[in-house]
C-alpha cells in the first residue's frame, strides 16, 4: 500500500498545480496557432513544445540540470540571437533596399514603436507591483521592433533577469504578425490606397550588393560600435551570400546553422513559459507593452508611408509602410496579402523587402543607442 501511495505522489496528476495546467494548455495554444493556423510554425512550434516541457511536475526540465536549463545559456550568453542575425544576413537580399533607398525611411518610422515602449515601461511603474530601471525599460523597449533576437541580445546586456519574459513577448509578436498587424493597416489606409501599383524595382548589380555590407559595417564601427556585434553578424552572413565565392558557407549559414540554432532557442524561450517565472505582474506588463509597442511600431510604418506620398511624385502603397518593423520576412508576406486582397495583380512583396531589411538595421540601430546611453 505505502509503495501505491509512493507512486501516486510521484505522478504529475497529483503534483501539478493550477498555473502548470493553465501555461500548458497556453503550449498547445501555441501548437494550434502553428499547425493548424500556419502562425510561423518555425517559431511558434518549438516555443509551444518548450512550454509544455518546462511545465511537466517534477520532471524539472527547465531546472538547474535539465536539458532546457542548459539551452537557455544560448539566450543568457547573447550566442543565439548573433548565429541567427548572421544566418539572416545570409538569407537577406539588399537589392530591394538598394533599388528603392527612400524605403529606408520607413524602417527607420517603424523603430518609433521602441522609443514609444521605453516612455511607456516607466510610465508603469505608477501600478503598484511594478518597478522597472531605467535598463529595465530600455531592454523592454526593443519588442517595439518586432525583433527577437536583437530584444534577447539587448535583455541579456541590460536586464537579465527580465530576459525570459522579454523573449517570450518578442517572439510571441513575431509570430502573430499575420495576428496582429492587418486590422492595424486596414484602419489607416483607404481602399484606394491600399490598390496603389508600385513601379517595378531597377536590377541592382553585384558590385553594390558587396559594398553595402562592408559600408555597413564600417559605418557601424565609426559611428555605433556598441551594436557592431548585432550588424556585423548580419554583414557578415550578408557578405557571404552576395560575394558569390562562398556558397557552402553560406548555404549553411542560411540553413543547417540557422535551423539548428531556431530549435535551440524556441526551446530556451518556451522554457521560460513555466508557472513561476511567467505568472507575474512584471511579466504581464511587459506583454502589455510588446503587444501596444508593435501596433504603435505598424502604425507609424503605415503613417510615414503616407505622408511620403504627400512630397513624392512616385506613389508608396502604405502597406509596406508595415514592414518596416523587423520581423523578416513575415511583415512582408503580410503587407503582399493585403494588398492583394485589394487588387490582383499588386505584388508587394519585394517593395516590402525594402522596409523590412530597413527595419532589422533599424532596430539594430536603435539597440545600438540604448546599449550606448544606458549601459
């Protein structure tokens, strides 16, 4: 009898508690959301498997000694969100960028979302149970950018104890672009503006494709060092892909390393979806803010777009204004869609691909100021 009631302690049905249940069943709701609904399975897949992991009683998965307490030092070290800016260098083509520089102004409209959280992370510390730090707030802030990698690189500088949380709320807005973002470009475009036929974009040479990484970098290193390790990773695998000499590498920068390193950290960022490092005030002001960041982010994209057209003879359709958040290439398959939706034969997606490249510079950038300013 003793040995039966041994076992029955021993089991998950009777050690598992009520916040467990609940971010298990968020896991699967991340699982749905990527099976079912197509939400960036890449992401959302392996995110939602780590939070049922992380919430199993007493396996203690993502506790000191278990695989996912190990994984997370990928995130704590800052190694993974560097591997995957290089692996998306090597998969970026500045070409659309190059084509069209003035798209450059709406990445840089969309980084709005950024500043508009660093204001908004102080403002909450009027709630009581919140006290966020000046480093608080500015590691918070870059969710506005849609960016994960670059909010762990700068989370695991500033605030690594908010880190997790910060991780999840990244990522987690990521994936639900095709969520989030349309409503927010429906309600400030017009149906005529959203049917606006943009001109087809000039070849760029392979000469230019060589130099801009190289401008980049060194531009980076005179200006902002402080963000040369997030830029000169993505030069460096953007390097690697448009020099044309280096194809193996490359290609694995783009593929092998980029997916083994995807598992890695979709695993480390759903380990810190468990009961007692997610149910918490701060944590859920901090999703607040990430969810209010990236729609402030989108709208600011969409607004600039708009008031170019005021001064240009060459009409923007303000939906790629959208993608001058980071979150490549997601935003701009969204703003292809919609316009679509709108008009047949209007293929955005390459005209997004401007803002988007934009936007990852930006926020690297702007991660670049705040590391600069606050650290």
């Amino acid at each position: 009898m003793d040995n039966l009631l041994s076992l029955w302690h021993s089991t998950g049905l009777y050690n598992i508690t009520g916040g467990q249940a609940l971010m298990m069943l968020v896991g699967f709701l991340l699982l749905f959301l990527a099976i079912k609904k197509g939400f960036e399975p890449l992401l959302l897949l392996p995110i939602g498997f780590g939070a049922i992991l992380s919430n199993i009683p007493v396996a203690g998965i993502a506790d000191e000694g278990g695989l996912l307490y190990y994984l997370y030092f990928g995130i704590k070290t800052g190694l993974f969100p560097l591997l995957i800016f290089m692996g998306v260098g090597a998969m970026t083509d500045f070409g659309p960028l190059l084509a069209n520089p003035k798209t450059l102004l709406l990445g840089a409209a969309a980084q709005f979302g950024i500043f508009a959280s660093l204001l908004g992370a102080l403002a909450l510390n009027i709630v009581p149970g919140l006290e966020f730090t000046l480093k608080d707030a500015a590691a918070i802030a870059i969710i506005g950018g849609a960016d994960g990698p670059t909010a762990i690189y700068v989370a695991s500088r500033l605030s690594p104890e908010l880190l997790g949380a910060i991780a999840v709320a990244a990522y987690s807005y990521m994936a639900l672009v095709p969520l989030i973002q349309p409503p927010i470009m429906r309600a400030l475009t017009t149906e005529a503006e959203r049917r606006i036929e943009m001109q087809q974009l000039r070849t760029v040479g392979r000469s230019e494709k060589i130099v801009f990484p190289l401008l980049l970098i060194g531009l980076t290193a005179l200006l902002l060092p402080s963000a040369a390790p997030l830029v000169g990773m993505f030069a460096l695998g953007n390097l690697m892909n448009a020099c044309g000499v280096v194809d193996r590498l490359s290609q694995t920068a783009q593929n092998e390393l980029i997916n083994i390193v995807t598992i890695f950290l979709g695993l480390s960022v759903g380990s810190k979806l468990s009961a007692e490092a997610f149910l918490q005030m701060e944590t859920l002001g901090i999703l607040a803010l990430g969810a209010a960041a990236f729609a402030i982010g989108t709208a600011a994209g969409v607004l600039m777009a708009k008031l170019m057209n005021k001064f240009s003879k060459t009409l923007v359709n303000p939906l790629i204004g959208a993608a001058g958040v980071s979150a490549v290439p997601m935003a701009a398959r969204v703003a292809n869609k919609l316009g679509l939706e709108s008009n047949p034969h209007n293929f955005l997606l390459m005209h997004a691909m401007g803002p988007n490249v934009a936007g990852v510079i930006g926020s690297a950038v702007a991660a670049g100021i705040l590391l600069s300013l606050v650290q």
